[in-house]
C-alpha cells in the first residue's frame, strides 16, 4: 500500500518552454501532497504543501508564479513549471499523505528535469 | 526553526558489517521517519517511530524523543543497503512539513 507515482520520470525541454509533473497516490486518497526539489548531493527542499481543492503555500523564497500547483482532486497533484531556465534544472519529487495524525509521508520516484 | 543534524555523514562498510546512523534534533519533533533514497533517487519508507523501538528485518530504529535523537541499525549490511538515509520529523505545533537532515550517504562494497 502507499504508492505514489510520478510522470514523468524524466523530462528534457528547451529555454522558455513550460513542463507539468503529475503526481499521483495509486492506492490511497491523499488529503495533502507536498513537493520537494533536491539539488546533487543535496537534502530535499520543501517548495510547497497543497490541499485538494485550495491554493498551494509556497515556502519563503519559492517563485509561485514559476511553479504552478494545482491539486485537482484527493489522488492527483500537478507541478507546472513556466518558462524553465537552466537553472530550474532539477530533480523534482512530490509526496503524499493521508494521515491527519501522524503526517506520515509517502514519496513519489522523483522527476529530473533538464531544460537546455 | 529546527535543524536535524545526522552522523555520520559518510559510511562505508564491508558487506556483512553492522553500523548505526544517527540523527539529533534541535528541538522536540513529531512524526519522525526515516527513509532511505536509493541510487534512482526513490525514497522509501524505512519507519515511521515517534518514540520506541521498531525492528523490521535486519533494520531497526530507536527514538528517545525526550533526548531529541533517533538511531537506525542496520545489521549485516548488503550492497542494496548502499544509498542515502535521511532521518525527518514535523515540528510540534501541528505543522505537517517534514524537516529533514542532510543525510548519511552509505556505501557498502562487496
């Protein structure tokens, strides 16, 4: 049980392009999806936690207009990123959970994107 | 907020040794997991302890909550054991964001 998937699982897109990540629980209702971006060698970074239905908090420093999230129902999250630059080149993971009392997370295979 | 210091850092070991991770935190913490990121990036669920002791095969983990600090064993390492091991937890409060720790990157060779 607990399974998140991620799509893609890579992406490469040019300059100035847009790229959506699907997230998904395949086997539970996800009442909060969080994503995280992880640079090499690096911890994760929390960029924003969404509820289905309601706008996504973005942490301090986290562009919104650049990374749009739309949770669109209790088992999809998307992460669109707009006009990638090099430097949004990144390997992005999205995670879920459906616990209210101890939060306990269950994370996506992550998406590397490479924008050139 | 609360920093998550993990040691060692790096850890290599023969297949067959045993070790143990560690991870401090500079406040009390809720929800604490630990997970392991292998070589393709996917992180997986080692445990979820609060508090207490779990086992699950040859891992095991501990969490004194009252000294800030949770341990994971790992026993009789293999090669797939290699990877990165992040311990996180939730700040008390109700929050539900995981503060995570930099990791302990183990390396076991055959």
């Amino acid at each position: 049980g607990a399974v998140v998937s991620q799509h893609p699982s890579w992406v490469i897109c040019k300059s100035g392009t847009s790229v959506k990540i699907e997230c998904r629980s395949l086997d539970f209702q996800a009442t909060t999806m969080f994503w995280y971006r992880q640079f090499p060698k690096q911890s994760l970074m929390l960029m924003a936690t969404s509820n289905e239905g309601s706008k996504a908090t973005y942490e301090q420093g986290v562009e919104k207009d650049k990374f749009l999230i739309n949770h669109a129902s209790l088992t999809l999250s998307t992460l669109t990123v707009t006009s990638a630059h090099p430097e949004d080149s990144s390997f992005y993971i999205c995670s879920a959970s459906s616990d209210t009392l101890t939060y306990e997370q269950y994370f996506g295979p992550g998406t590397r994107l490479t924008v050139t | 907020g609360i920093q998550v210091e993990q040691s060692p850092p790096d850890l290599i070991l023969q297949e067959g040794a045993n070790s143990t991770l560690r991870c401090n935190f500079s406040d009390s913490v809720n929800n604490l997991q630990w997970f392991h990121q292998n070589p393709w990036g996917q992180l997986i669920n080692l445990f979820y302890i609060p508090s207490g002791t779990k086992q699950n095969g040859r891992l095991s983990a501990t969490t004194v909550a009252t000294e800030r600090y949770s341990l994971l064993y790992i026993s009789s390492s293999q090669t797939t054991d290699s990877g990165v091991y992040f311990c996180a937890g939730t700040t008390q409060g109700g929050s539900e964001k995981l503060v995570f720790g930099k990791g302990t990157k183990l390396t076991v060779n055959p």
